[in-house]
C-alpha cells in the first residue's frame, strides 16, 4: 500500500508555505498559500509499480525534477521528463510528513533529498541536499486537495 495515496496534494515546509511551480520549466520554490494560485501549488502524485512516486504539478503539468545526474545542491525545476522519488517518513506515522529522496543512493557517499537551496535567493529555491532524517524542518508535509 501507497505511503501517499495517489491523488492532488499542497506539499508545504513546517511553516506552512508551498511548493510552487511558476512556470513549465521554472525553479521549483517555496511560497505561502496564494490565492489564485492554487494549481501553481497543488502537485499530483502518482505511485509507480516500485513503491516510489513521480510529482506533477497541477498547472504547468511539469514535473519535479532536477536536470542531470542528481549532486549535492542541484537546483529542483519544472521538467516535462518524471523524475522519481522515495517517500521515507518523517516523525510519527499518523501524520502526513515525509523525506523527499532521491532513490537509489547514496549519491558519492550520501542520499540526496529535497530542501531548501543554500542560496539566498527570494523566492526561496528548492534544491537536492544531503539527507538528514533527524531534521524535522528537511521533512514535508502532504495536505490532500479535495476537488470542490
């Protein structure tokens, strides 16, 4: 059985802001809840046979992905290629938060998983870091969209 039932989900950072996805082949960010931007940051997710997921944006119809080989602080964007990813989960089971990781590491020497970019960038940038399943703040949290 699916960790994440496959479905629309707003995937947010503990502080309750967003990945969004501006454009087709755009930096992936972190935004709070806009309004009128719904789809921008509603994301499909679709189990594989593998137990792994694919992330597809609502709007752009882009996936999450990252260009390349995966490597410590690829930049996260918009891609028209699936990228796949291993949900791992983050604290206690009942509750909807997970580790985003690259599947198949360790990537020279350490697993790889979505975070926040080391650039000081506004808006904040999503980008591949090194896994630390001790950091809650690293964990995201899967809020199901409910079609209305």
């Amino acid at each position: 059985m699916a960790l994440v039932p496959g479905g629309t989900y707003g995937i947010n950072k503990p502080d309750e802001q967003l990945l969004s996805l501006l454009g087709p082949a755009e930096n992936v960010v972190l935004l709070p809840p806009t309004e009128g931007e719904l789809e921008a940051q509603s994301w499909e997710v679709e189990e594989l046979d593998n137990g792994n997921v694919v992330l597809r944006n609502q709007r752009h119809r882009s996936y999450a992905g990252y260009e390349g080989d995966p490597k410590e602080n690829s930049e996260v964007v918009g891609s028209s290629e699936p990228r796949e990813w291993e949900l791992r989960p983050a604290g206690h089971p009942d509750i909807f938060r997970f580790h985003v990781v690259v599947p198949g590491g360790p990537v020279r020497g350490t697993e790889l998983a979505l975070d926040l970019s080391v650039l000081d960038i506004a808006p904040q940038r999503i980008a591949l870091r090194p896994l630390d399943v001790h950091d809650e703040q690293q964990a995201w949290g899967f809020l199901i969209h409910i079609p209305g």
